[in-house]
C-alpha cells in the first residue's frame, strides 16, 4: 500500500506546483484587469449613487427625461441596424472567401484586414470627406439623377459610418465557421434533388449561424459604446448614450448622471446578452431533440 500511494503524492504534488505557477503567471493579467476595468467600474456605480447626494435621484432623472429616453433607443437602435447592415454585406463576402482560389482568398483576407491598420479617427474624417453635401459620393449620385441628399450630420450617416468600421469584425467570424463547413454537404444535397438555393439555406445557412452568431455579438456590443464616429459623422440630435456620458461627465462635471447612464448601459447590455444566452440554450436543446428523435 505504502509503494502505491508514494507516486499518487508526488503527482498530487506536483499537479499542485502547476496549478500555483500558472496562477502566479495570471495574477499580473488580472491585476491590470482589475485596475484599468473593475475598479472604475466600481468607482462609477459608486458615485452613480452617491454624487451629489447618496439615493437613486440619478437614476429617476435618468429614466424620467425624456431625451435621456430618445438616446437609449436610439443607440440601441442603431447597434441593431449597424448589425444587421455588417451581416447582409458581410455573409456573401465571407463565403465568397471560401470558394475563390488561394490566392483570391489572401487578397480579400487583407482587404477586410485594411480596416485594422487604419486609425479610426482617420477613417472617420475620410466618411466626412466622401458623405459631405459636395462630397465624392452625392456627386456620383448626382451622375445617376439621385441627390444630392444630406448624408452627414444625420443618423444615416452614423450608421454608415458605424457599419464600416465594424464590419471586419463580423467578416472574420463567418468565415473562420464557414471556412470548416464541407462544401460537398451542399453539393449531396443537390444530388439528392434540392434546388440550389434550398441546398444553401438549408443546409450550409444553419451550420454558418455560430459565425452569424459571434460576428452579430460583436458588432452589437461595440457598437453601443461607440463615440468617435457619431460625434463627428452625426449632428446633436443624433447623438448616442457614449456622446451623452461625456457631456455629463466632462461637460456638466455630473458624474454620479454619467455613472448611471453607464450603469444604465451595462444593465441593458447585461440583459441582452443573457436574452441570447437563454435564445442560443433553447437553440441548442431542440437541436439535441431533433437529432435523438
């Protein structure tokens, strides 16, 4: 007994000296993790209740203003459309990267690659340039009879804005999906007698939606928090929740209203995503019954 228990010790040891190494490896990524995110995280639901005076006052002038109101559906509401806008461009461009040659795949890889390589602040003051009333774009509308129309200083823009700069992000999780999907499941298919297009949205359009559904994620929650963009694409009365946050914060020197708006923010957040959460469990379980019987 004793010859048997000496190696399961020393392997209980030394699986031990792993685990508090590896933790020791750790400690200095959640040491900034917490000081850059968590503690002024805290910090803002703090003052939220707390500044000027302790009490919910922030949050019932948050929730009871109307304009306050207006810029939360509307930021919800352009996260929505940026997001929606990246997945219908962004689904065809992603599976032509999966059916073009090697070396066609490598060139649209860096096109949708060049984004990142840019500052965002470039890429904006370039959407002012080409969206402005004499801009590049309305004088090629102007060629086809169209415009010339206000792109600029409008939600329309914002948005256009939005999508661009998000779009990779929901290019390269359809296609790291896409790119494992056999293509012969599509091509059995119409073997067996489908027409193209049902051999496509049955049977390739449901294994691509993990991809649909990361790229969506991401775009949607980036584009919440997004403030650049629609402060210089977009006029005052199209501003989102990140544009009122600094103007009670840094203009106002409010800072227990910019912390619940924040709050507010994360709150909304947090619900949606276990909104998905609970959407994508319910997903998964019918699928599980669909297979067993």
């Amino acid at each position: 007994m004793t010859t048997t228990n000496i190696p399961i010790g020393r392997a209980d040891r030394r699986s031990s000296r792993a685990r508090s190494r590896a933790l020791l490896l750790i400690l200095p990524a959640y040491a900034l993790l917490i000081g850059v995110f968590a503690y002024p995280l805290l910090e803002s639901v703090i003052q939220s209740f707390t500044v000027p005076e302790p009490g919910l006052e922030n949050y019932t002038w948050a929730l009871s203003n109307s304009n306050n109101l207006e810029v939360i559906g509307r930021t919800f509401g352009n996260a929505v459309l940026a997001m929606l806008i990246c997945l219908v461009l962004a689904y065809p461009y992603a599976y032509l990267m999966t059916i073009v040659g090697k070396r066609a795949r490598v060139v649209l890889i860096v096109i949708a690659l060049i984004p990142f390589w840019t500052s965002l602040m470039i890429r904006t003051f370039a959407w002012i340039v080409l969206l402005q009333d004499s801009g590049i774009v309305n004088s090629l509308l102007g060629l086809v009879g169209i415009g010339p129309l206000q792109l600029i200083r409008t939600n329309t823009g914002v948005l256009i804005g939005l999508s661009q700069v998000l779009m990779p992000f929901m290019v390269l999780p359809l296609y790291a999906v896409m790119s494992g999907i056999d293509h012969r499941l599509v091509t059995a298919a119409r073997s067996l007698g489908a027409r193209p297009s049902a051999a496509f949205f049955k049977v390739f359009v449901p294994l691509s939606l993990p991809g649909v559904a990361a790229g969506s994620l991401l775009v949607f929650i980036q584009a919440l928090g997004f403030y650049v963009t629609p402060a210089l694409l977009g006029s005052p009365s199209d501003s989102m929740l990140a544009q009122a946050i600094y103007a009670q914060v840094s203009g106002l020197l409010q800072w227990g209203r910019g912390g619940a708006l924040g709050v507010i923010l994360l709150v909304c957040t947090l619900i949606v995503l276990g909104i998905i959460g609970l959407i994508s469990k319910f997903g998964a379980k019918r699928g599980m019954a669909v297979k067993v019987f």
